[in-house]
C-alpha cells in the first residue's frame, strides 16, 4: 500500500503504545484459555474499565482482581499483572512498518497512558 501524504507536512508524529504501537489481546486469549473462560468475557471486562486504568482512577493490579472477581475464577501466578500485561504486548505490524518508513524523515515520539502508577 503506498501512502500518499508528504511526510514533510509533519513536524512530529506521536504513536500510543495501547492499541496503536502493541496489542494485548493475546495476553487476553491466553488468560481466557487458561481458566477456561470465553475470551469476549475478558474483552468485555477490559472494556468496562480501560479509561479507569488509564486515568489513574484504578491501577492494573486491582483491574486484575477486577478480572478475577467478576469472572468467578483465581489465579494465585500472577502476581504482579503490570508485569504479565507488558510482557504480553505484541507490536502491531502495519505501525510498526509506518514507524520504520517515518525514521529519519520526521520526528517521532511515543505516549502512553497505560500503567499509571497508583
């Protein structure tokens, strides 16, 4: 697919990390497989509070009691879920591409509102 758009129009370009530069819904499908529980059920749970996650209102590790209390199961190996939650990103592909074809043509940074410590 060519891109069109003169890159020189950008002075600098910001990418997200959550959902734009890394994807976590394998973390999710491997949660979901390992208790035995629908993987929409995580979304859905996920869904209800990301925006608490990233505002601060909530921190990862109550979103995974969170997980465990209103999807009825316990998992005593995770302990710390802001480990298992980075540790699952995966990149996703096309941004990753789109990063390597801006390097050196415009500048680049990353934000994220992902993790807030509490």
């Amino acid at each position: 697919m060519k891109n069109n758009v003169q890159t020189s129009q950008f002075k600098f370009v910001y990418f997200d990390l959550g959902g734009v530069l890394f994807t976590f819904n394998d973390g999710l499908r491997r949660l979901a497989t390992k208790h035995s529980i629908r993987y929409e059920a995580f979304e859905e749970v996920f869904k209800k509070y990301d925006n608490k996650v990233c505002r601060g209102e909530i921190s990862s590790q109550e979103l995974w009691k969170l997980y465990q209390n209103e999807l009825k199961f316990t998992d005593n190996e995770i302990t710390n879920f802001a480990d298992y939650w980075v540790s699952n990103f995966v990149s996703i592909p096309q941004t990753k591409k789109l990063i390597k074809d801006l390097a050196g043509k415009t500048k680049i940074g990353l934000i994220t509102n992902r993790l807030v410590a509490k």
